[in-house]
C-alpha cells in the first residue's frame, strides 16, 4: 500500500513538471485606446489554442500571455491579433480591418499638417 501512495506521489509530480515546462510567458506591445479594444483583444486572444492566459493593459498596451509552445507560438499570436485591427510589434494590422474597428478603437491619428 506504501509503494502504491509513493507511485502515485511521485507520478503526479512528473506529470506536474513536464505540464509547466511547455508553457510560455510573454508580454509585447498590442495597439489599442479604449475597453472595447480590451474585451476583443483578451477575448479573441485566449481562444486561440494553446492560449492559457491574456491580459492586455490599457495604459501601456502592452498584453502578458501564457501559451503553450507545442500547440502555438508567439509568431501566430502576434498575426492573430494584428488580424483583429491591432498593430502588433510584428505585424500591422491590415487597413481594411483597422478600419472596420468602431470609431473609438482606432488609434492610429492623422497629422492635420
């Protein structure tokens, strides 16, 4: 009974370790101004697979991710989110999206001058 609870102990603790060490921590820059931004970017973000955690700030719009490296990697989710209207650090969002965006979620300005 002893080597049983000690098998189980031990099996338990390795499944633990190999679960943790494929998951990934990032943050970048994700532009965007208002909630609205926010909910879609949070939203659209943690339902890509292998996508555990997303947290876009407001302030400094920057996004910490938590993902799992052998499902997706960073490359797909900066495309993703830059395909829902969001500047990423890699890759701008297409014109036509950006500009179906609601009036207060766009960020880019227009010098007057």
């Amino acid at each position: 009974m002893k080597q049983i609870v000690i098998f189980t102990l031990l099996f338990s603790s390795i499944c633990y370790s190999q679960s943790n060490s494929i998951s990934e921590k990032a943050s970048f820059k994700v532009l965007g101004v208002c909630e609205m931004c926010e909910e879609r970017i949070e939203k659209e973000t943690i339902k890509l697979k292998g996508v555990k955690y997303a947290d876009w700030d407001i302030l400094s719009n920057n996004i910490s991710i938590i993902y799992n490296s052998k499902k997706i990697d960073l490359d797909k989710i900066h495309r993703h989110i830059s395909l829902l209207g969001h500047s990423t650090e890699k890759y701008k969002a297409p014109q036509e999206t950006y500009n179906s965006l609601p009036d207060c979620c766009r960020y880019e300005t227009i010098d007057p001058h």
